[in-house]
C-alpha cells in the first residue's frame, strides 16, 4: 500500500515516499541537492507494477527534519541511508541516484555491496568539488543564505540545474517554472545540506570496491558535473555502462524524461533477473 511519512532513522526522522509493493523488486530513489525525492515522479508513473519505488529525502532537504550541524556530509547521509534500508526491511534493492544522490550511493555500495542489485547514477560524479568552483558556489551560498533564492541567484542556480538547450526549450517551460517556485521557497534548513555537497571529500577510492552492476547516465551540456567526470566512474567501476546524452544538463531524468525512463527501467529489469539468477544459483548450491 502507498504511504507518505516520516520514518525515524538513526538521530533524525526521513520523510519517506513509497508505493509500497511488497511482491516487485525496489528501487530506492536518491534525490539531487536543491530538490527532493519529487524529481522521480515520472520513474513512479511508469514503473507502477513493475517495481515498488521508495523516494527518501535527506536530512535538512524536502520534507526530511532539519539538521543539528552546520553541514551535512554525504558520510553521514549514506549512513542515514543504510539505516533506513535496514529500518524498512528492504530486500536487495536497485539505487537510482542524481547528482548529490550519486556520491551517496558510491559511499553506500562501497559499505555494503549486498545489499544493492544495481546502481544508476545521474548528474554525479565521485570528485570533491575543484576550487574555484567551489569558491564561487561558497559565494553563492552566503550570498543567499539570508534572502534565498531570488532574481539573477535564482537564474544562476536554473542555469545550474538545468541545461541551456532545455531552458531554452517552450515546452520545457512548466517543468522549469515548477522547479524554479520549488527553489526560490527553499527553506534556510537546506543550506547545511548545500555546505555539506561543497565541502564533500572524493571518494574515488571507492570504486574499485563496487562491483554492483552500475549505470551512469549524464547530460553533455553539464556544468556542475562535467562528461569527464563521469567517464572517470565509468572507468573506475568494471563493467559500469555510460549514456551521454547531447543537449541536456544536470538534470537528466528532468530534462528528457522519455529517454532517460525507460532506459533506466531496462536497466533495471536486466538487473533483477541477474539478481534473481544468482540467488537460484547460490540456493542450489546451499541445498
């Protein structure tokens, strides 16, 4: 059964969208900084009946309870993360991450391989954030920390978020507005959140322990994760496959829905039956 509510997880509460199949494999969500676990509305609508899906946010983003600290690391959400799979009594499960979502999943997948069948990255990378663009979005941060997001920081966070091609498209306009509305109401409780992206450590050293079967898909007109990042994970975890996409940002699932979709649904049903040869296999071994 469906459910929308907050689950306590270690010291803080998860706000916790899930359809609720217990019979389909999952799919846990891993949402982008500056949104939450909504961006994934579109994977809900079209893997109904083939997969349960369960969309987290993280501490201090969306509807998730605020942080104690001033920045949240991506350790401490990978952590709040494993909990609430063990919390949740989730079987071995699919990750579908974005961007932030991306360096959480490697940390957790590196921690505990068991537990996933299958990793798809978006928009990420596993590189801490080079200097000077991280001096400029440190900028960006304090500039905005008592006002929010409005007028050219606001366009500067689309521009971010979003690639030119897209918002530049007319019937991306609704899509772009909603997320536009959704940033500029960010509450200040996030801003730990977007310290802790900026401050993250890299965690290339982790790749070579995944052996999870990965997917990364990233946007060729991406400014916060550039296509050479995410060729470096593609290279650094055997057998990972890569998708660029031309013309789309840092926002993949966002931007071309209807490409980005059903390939991670193929992905992910591929996934599933080799999981479910595996643990045949490994039965029989066992009787």
């Amino acid at each position: 059964m469906s459910s929308a509510r907050g689950v306590p997880v270690r010291d803080t509460i998860l706000w916790v969208e899930d359809t609720g199949e217990v019979d389909l494999p999952v799919i846990l969500c891993l949402h982008s900084l500056f949104v939450d676990g909504r961006m994934f509305e579109g994977l809900v609508r079209e893997a109904k009946g083939r997969f349960r899906v369960v969309r987290p946010d993280f501490r201090s983003q969306g509807s998730s309870a605020p942080a104690t600290g001033e920045i949240v690391s991506m350790e401490e959400c990978a952590e709040d993360m494993l909990a609430l799979i063990d919390v949740m009594k989730l079987p071995p499960l699919h990750i579908a991450a974005a961007s932030m979502g991306g360096d959480v999943s490697v940390r957790m997948a590196a921690a505990r391989p068991n537990l996933f069948s299958s990793m798809l990255m978006m928009g990420s990378s596993v590189r801490a954030e080079p200097p000077d663009q991280k001096a400029q979005f440190t900028q960006l941060l304090e500039r905005t920390l008592a006002t929010g997001f409005a007028g050219e920081d606001l366009e500067m966070l689309m521009a971010i978020m979003f690639g030119a091609a897209t918002r530049g498209r007319r019937d991306m306009q609704p899509i772009l507005d909603y997320w536009r509305v959704r940033m500029e109401l960010l509450p200040r409780s996030a801003w730990p959140a977007m310290y802790g992206v900026l401050e993250r450590k890299s965690a290339s050293a982790a790749l070579r322990k995944i052996k999870t079967p990965t997917l990364i898909i990233n946007g060729k007109d991406d400014i916060a994760r550039p296509p050479a990042w995410a060729k470096e994970v593609a290279e650094g975890i055997k057998s990972a496959e890569l998708m660029m996409l031309d013309g789309i940002g840092h926002s993949p699932i966002l931007e071309a829905p209807d490409i980005v979709i059903p390939r991670m649904l193929q992905f992910f049903e591929r996934a599933s039956g080799g999981a479910r040869q595996s643990r045949k296999l490994f039965g029989g071994l066992l009787g």
